[in-house]
C-alpha cells in the first residue's frame, strides 16, 4: 500500500519534474533538428580563404573607392517571373569598366542548394544585363561579378522576391 504522505503524490513534485522533462525534451527535439536541417553555409576551404583575408579586405575596400559600381534591380521581383538585372561599372573618371566576362550570383541566406548563377550579356559602355527567374520567394542576396585580368570587381545588393497574386 501506498504511502499517503509520499513525496511522490505532491502536486510540487509531479510539476517540477514535469517541467524538466519537458525541458529536456525541447531541447533533445532543437539538437535533432539543427542536425538534420543544416544548410551547410560553412566554406570547406576556410582556412586558406582565411589566410590573406585582411590584405583582400584593404585591396578590395581601396580599388571600391575608385569605383562606381552599381546593380539595379526591379523593386519587388515576382517568385518565377523574369526579372531584368542591370550592371553598371565605371572608375571614378565615369570611365566604363569593360571585362571578359560578368556573372551574377544568388544566394538565399537559408539555404545555400537554392544558390544559383547566371552570366550577364555585355552592352557596352561598362553595362551589363542579366534576366533572371527567383525560384523561391524571401531575401535573396545578389552580387555581380566582373572579371578583369586576375582580378574581379564585386558589387551587392539585397532583393526581395514576393509571391505572385
């Protein structure tokens, strides 16, 4: 027979230990899910891209003042509509930037399998144009990448894509 007088029949006892169990059992469900559902944004060669990281930094900060870079982009692309991207790059001269070759990059924060990139097609006088199909709608990062020589010149900009009505 049961004792009456049992810790274990306090409403204090069956609550704190309820308490902790549920605790413990967010916090096993929050380490399962941050296993499972890891977007892999870590770079595999860190190190090395880490070894001259504040050298690049001060090259990259010196050689943007000298430029005029600048991405244009609709104001609310529409998820899996086409949208026009243009790149325009000249010195602080005004004089246009030609390259082999330009390139843009989107990359969505959560999730990096949705990242994707697109070429852009010259037009002369430092321009470039690139038409472009969101898959997801979200914040998505865009940054064009032009390619002179050994070096590149990179310029950024935040979209938002929304949903179609």
């Amino acid at each position: 027979m049961a004792n009456p007088n049992s810790a274990w029949r306090s409403p204090w006892v069956i609550g704190w230990i309820g308490l902790v169990v549920t605790v413990l059992s967010v916090n096993a469900y929050m380490v399962y899910m941050s296993f499972t559902t890891m977007p892999g944004l870590v770079n595999s060669d860190y190190y090395e891209q880490g070894q001259n990281y504040e050298k690049t930094m001060n090259e990259r900060r010196v050689r943007a003042q000298e430029l005029d870079l600048d991405v244009r982009a609709p104001a609310r692309p529409v998820r899996n509509e086409s949208a026009t991207f243009l790149y325009i790059a000249r010195d602080s001269g005004g004089v246009p930037l030609e390259g082999e070759s330009a390139t843009l990059h989107a990359y969505r924060p959560a999730n990096e399998k949705d990242d994707f990139s697109v070429p852009m097609v010259a037009e002369g006088n430092g321009q470039y144009r690139a038409e472009v199909s969101f898959p997801l709608k979200g914040v998505w990062d865009v940054v064009v990448s032009l390619k002179q020589g050994d070096g590149e010149v990179n310029a950024a900009r935040r979209v938002m894509v929304r949903d179609s009505q």
